[in-house]
C-alpha cells in the first residue's frame, strides 16, 4: 500500500462523505435564514415606542349597562384618574402602542388623489395626550382644550388639527416642512398640521408584510372617543406605578359599580405584544442549535469510523516513520475538504432558499457577510468535531494497529 492511496482513501468513500456535505449544505441554509430572521425578530420586539412605557398603564372600564352620559361619565373618570396620588396624568383614547389592533387610515395630500400618500395608525387624545405619553414634541405645538371634541359612533366631527410623528411628516412632505401643512385624513376637509412628534409607534406590531409598512407613520387627532367602554392611558410618577395602578381601578369601580374595571402595564402590554416573536426566535434558536449538534456529530461518527477502517493503514504509516502530527493532519484535511464542499454548495442553497422565503412570505434578504460567516463557522466547527477521533488515531502505535487488524482477519 503506498502513502498516495492512504492519503486520499476518502475519495474511496464517497457515500458518507457526500451524506456530510449534504447535511452541512443543508444546515447552512436553514442556519444563515434563521439567524436572519431571530435578529430581524429580535431588533423588531425591542424597538422603542417614543412613549414612557416603564411609567404608564391602560385602564379598561366596559359598561354593562349603557351609561346615561357617556362624556360626564369619561369626564369623572379622567378627573378621578388624575387626582391620584402619584398620578401624573391621564387621557381617554381609541387605542395605544402595541395594543395588537386599532385604527388605521389613508392619508390623502389633496382632495382629487386617489391613491394614498401613506397608511397610517390613527389616535385619539385631547390636550393631556402629550403629556400622559411623554412623548417628545419636537416641532410646532400641542392641542388645546378648546380644539378637542366629542366623537361617538353616531357622529363624526371634522378634526381642527393633526399632531403626526417626524416619520410621517418625512413621508409625507420630504422637504421637511411639514409643520403649517393640510393632509386629507377620514373626510374630504383638510386638515392642518400643528405639531411633529419625535415618535409615537402603531398598536400594530408585526414585522413583516402590511402592517409592518406605517408602524411609525402615526396621526394624533383631537377627540374624545364617547361609548359603551371606555380605555384610559395613565402615566405615573416614577416608583409609583403598581400604587397608582391599584387604586386607580378601586376608585373607577367606586364612580359606577356596574362596570367592569381591569388594567395592565406597558410592560405587561409589550411582553403580550410580542409574545410570538419570542416564541418563533426560540424555536428558530432551538431548531439551529440541533442542527448543528447533529452536524457535528456526523462528522465525529464518520471519522470514528474511517478511523476503525483504516487502523491497519495507519499503522503501517506510523511504522514507515508518519509522525502523529502527520496523521492527525490527515484527517484533518479530509474533513476539510468535506466541509469545504458542503459550504460551497450551502451558500448557493442558503441564497435559494431566502429568495423564495423572500418572495412567498416577506422575509428579509440575508446579508452576503452572514452567509459567508456562517460557512466559515461550519467549517470551523467541522475541524473541531473531527479533532477527538483524528486525535485518537494519531495516537495509535504500530504494533497495536497490526495486531488489531490480523485479529479481526482471523475470526472473519
């Protein structure tokens, strides 16, 4: 046998050299789009809403029999609400940041367009609004008490003005003057933009597709939303907030007592929120780290077993004078050239793949650095797994491989 033949016996097994580069293709692509979409998922759940969310909870109170006024009803609440001790404010509104469903309307820059210029969430609040949110007003002005009107499900007054968020204002008019300007929203009136906030995110909450296009294009329109139920955002004073939490629901239970009174924390709100991304990344997590277990583990069964093949070959190296560098670097080399091939064929796999998730499901374009990235760590982790068996077989002596190999000969 001649050091050539040994040296190259892996092109002699091919069947379990092309099953680990098929799994290691296979692992890169799935591998390379998971991690995209956990980071994309990741970046997505944490991204700030522009509001005080470690300060404010919602207050729910759903009439069971219809009240007999609705705006002193919503009046007393609101009054109560901000007499509380450690109370900063409060407000009456159709919806708030990640709530999971809310308004949402076109956006029209005049009265003839008929495709709209934006779709964008959309507000209710009154003078208080600003405040209760703590979000940043960074251009213009807020609304007045004198602007906020009454709004039930029987009547729609025309809004006097519009409060919109710096994404939105940059949509709308990229030459950044907004702030004086007339957008259509709901009616056929225009109506003015009086003030830019910095940010104030959707109640909508999913990272791809439709709702994902206008999560910071927001409109605040003066209204006091009249019904059957009625939602109050609170902001409390820092290290106040459970007391005030408490309380705030006692004292609403107290005004009416057929009503029921619930409340959670924007905290609790944004855990609800993006309750399934966590659970998608730590499946996505899950299902990639297995993969790269079971990776791993094909390339250490097959060396252990080109090992046990191949213990007479080597030796009879070891015997013609191989050093145990020379053997360990010949598995070494094996199983790069396996990876090597397995990676090549996983980038072009991996691209594939995300162009048809790209185009069936919305998902985000992987990065040619992260695929290139995760080729290099298979490779890397394929060197690490096979180093134990490869070591193993460096340190057979020559004496034992021969012995071994004559044995198992004689009892065939």
């Amino acid at each position: 046998m001649n050091y050539r033949s040994t040296r190259f016996a892996i092109y002699r097994r091919k069947s379990g050299a092309v099953l680990i580069a098929i799994e290691i293709a296979i692992t890169l692509a799935i591998l390379c789009n998971a991690m995209a979409l956990i980071v994309d998922r990741v970046a997505w759940s944490v991204r700030p809403t522009g509001i005080d969310e470690a300060n404010i909870f919602i207050v729910y109170a759903t009439s069971v029999e219809k009240p007999a006024s609705p705006a002193s009803l919503q009046a007393s609440d609101l009054n109560v609400l901000r007499s509380i001790v450690g109370v900063a404010n409060a407000y009456a509104t159709n919806s708030f940041p990640l709530q999971g469903g809310g308004w949402s309307m076109d956006v029209r820059l005049t009265q003839e367009q008929k495709t709209a210029s934006a779709h964008v969430s959309y507000y209710f609040g009154d003078e208080h609004a600003l405040d209760t949110l703590g979000v940043k007003l960074i251009s213009g002005r807020n609304f007045t008490a004198s602007e906020v009107v009454n709004r039930d499900a029987n009547t729609i007054p025309p809004a006097a003005e519009v409060i919109i968020t710096r994404a939105l204002a940059l949509k709308l008019f990229p030459g950044g003057d907004a702030l004086g300007k007339s957008i259509y929203v709901e009616t056929n009136e225009p109506v003015p933009i009086v003030g830019i906030v910095d940010r104030l995110q959707g109640p909508y909450v999913a990272a791809t597709g439709f709702n994902s296009t206008f999560s910071e294009s927001t409109v605040l329109a003066p209204y006091r939303r009249l019904g059957d139920s009625a939602t109050y955002v609170v902001r409390a004073q820092p290290g106040h907030l459970n007391q005030a939490l408490q309380e705030a629901q006692s004292r609403l239970a107290d005004i009416n007592g057929s009503r029921i009174i619930s409340a959670e924390t924007m905290t609790e709100v944004r855990a609800r929120a993006y309750r399934g991304n966590r659970s998608l990344t730590l499946l996505l997590a899950t299902v990639s780290l297995t993969l790269l277990a079971v990776t791993a583990s094909g390339m250490v069964g097959l060396t252990s077993y080109w090992v046990a093949q191949r213990r007479r070959q080597i030796g009879i190296r070891r015997a013609l004078g191989a050093t145990r560098l020379a053997i360990l670097r010949q598995f070494q080399q094996e199983n790069l050239v396996i990876a090597v091939l397995g990676a090549v064929a996983g980038v072009t796999l991996s691209v594939a793949l995300n162009l048809w998730l790209v185009q069936h499901f919305e998902m985000i374009r992987i990065h040619a650095a992260n695929v290139a990235g995760g080729a290099v760590a298979l490779i890397l982790l394929g060197q690490i797994a096979v180093y134990w068996p490869a070591r193993h077989a460096a340190r057979v002596s020559p004496a034992a491989a021969v012995r071994g190999a004559q044995f198992r000969e004689s009892n065939r």
